[in-house]
C-alpha cells in the first residue's frame, strides 16, 4: 500500500497504522492502571495477576514500538533521547534478542521509524536470538549489527529491501511487513538499505 498523501510524507498504511495504535493505546492504559488498583488494594494477589500485570506491560511497550515503526511520522516531528531509547528497548526486555541502542541524541521521529524497522528486519534473521547494535554514523546514517548462533537470511525477502514486494516472487506473511514498510518509508528520501551476512555476523546501513 503506497497511497502517498498530498504532503508527501504520509501514507495511508501510516495512517492506518497511526490510527490502529492510538486507538489500542487507551483501553491497554485502562487495562494496567485497574491492575495497579486490584494489587493496591491486596483484593487479588497470586501468579494469575502476576500474569495478566506481566502481559499488559508487555503489549503497552510492544504498542508503543510499533506505533513508531508503522504509524506516521512528520518530517518535523521529533522524538527525545530518552523516548527513542525506552521505547526500542522494552519489547525485547524478555525475549531472546539483546538490543543495543547506542543513540544518544534527539532525533526526527523518520529516523527513529527507521530505526526501529531496521531491528524488526534483523530479529526474522536471528531465529535462535543475538544480540544488535544500533547506531548512527557521522553522516546520521544507520548501522546495524546482527549477531547469533543461527543466521538466517531469506534472500528472497531481504530483496524486497531493494527492489520492493514484488521481489519476494511470494505472498508476504503479516510478520514480514516490515519489509515493504522499510522499503516505502527510505524510497522517498532517496535513501538505499545495504546489508551484507557473513558467517554469524549481518550488518544492515542506510546509504
């Protein structure tokens, strides 16, 4: 879905995206703040509210993250320092991805999307877990790297970084959005997605 709008930074999948998040972000928060309550409160207590505590923080950050990577983002939007790097950093707290996001500087919230796109792209090629760095160069380009015990690289998918969804010669799956996305979001800019795997090691940049 590529139905730019007439100021050229939008789409309609961002907006849907946008529109998607925003609207699950409400009822979550109402959500986590009746848990705090009923544990306030000492009415419920045991593994069961641990659970449901545990879950709806989880889908709270993992929201948050996402709204980023697929929703719109204003070439005069901004995201701070410590916003970029909370949100990048939550939905992996539990999982088998370590990330390492070294940016320490306020950016436009375009860069933080792609950003966080270039991680969802590099976790498809770390099936066993790893760990990834994220960082800018001196040219504010991206550079990532992506290192497990099983790397593993669907060529057929990663192309579509390239060359866009038909490349993949394939209906893509839900999980793989991020491609396209990545793909639609750096076209615009006349920007290019470079990545190279070699042995355990995947580098992915901006260019």
């Amino acid at each position: 879905m590529n139905d730019q709008s007439p100021h050229g930074d939008q789409t309609l999948a961002d907006l849907i995206g946008s529109r998607l998040c925003h609207d699950l972000v409400n009822p979550l928060g109402a959500i986590g703040n009746g848990v705090e309550l009923i544990e306030m409160t000492g009415s419920a207590q045991g593994p069961e509210m641990a659970l449901i505590r545990d879950a709806v923080r989880d889908a709270q950050a993992r929201l948050r993250f996402l709204r980023v990577a697929f929703g719109a983002a204003g070439a005069r939007q901004m995201m701070s320092a410590r916003e970029g790097r909370e949100t990048a950093l939550a939905p992996w707290r539990d999982s088998r991805l370590t990330l390492d996001w070294a940016v320490t500087c306020d950016l436009p919230r375009l860069d933080v999307k792609l950003g966080y796109l270039i991680a969802l792209c590099a976790e498809t090629a770390l099936p066993m877990g790893g760990t990834l760095r994220l960082a800018l160069d001196g040219s504010g380009h991206w550079q990532a790297q992506a290192q497990g015990p099983r790397l593993s690289l669907d060529e057929d998918l990663w192309s579509v970084l390239r060359f866009g969804m038909a490349a993949a010669g394939r209906p893509l799956r839900p999980a793989e959005a991020q491609f396209p996305t990545l793909h639609a979001t750096v076209t615009p800019l006349e920007r290019t997605i470079n990545y190279v795997a070699k042995d355990d090691i995947l580098t992915i940049a901006t260019a």
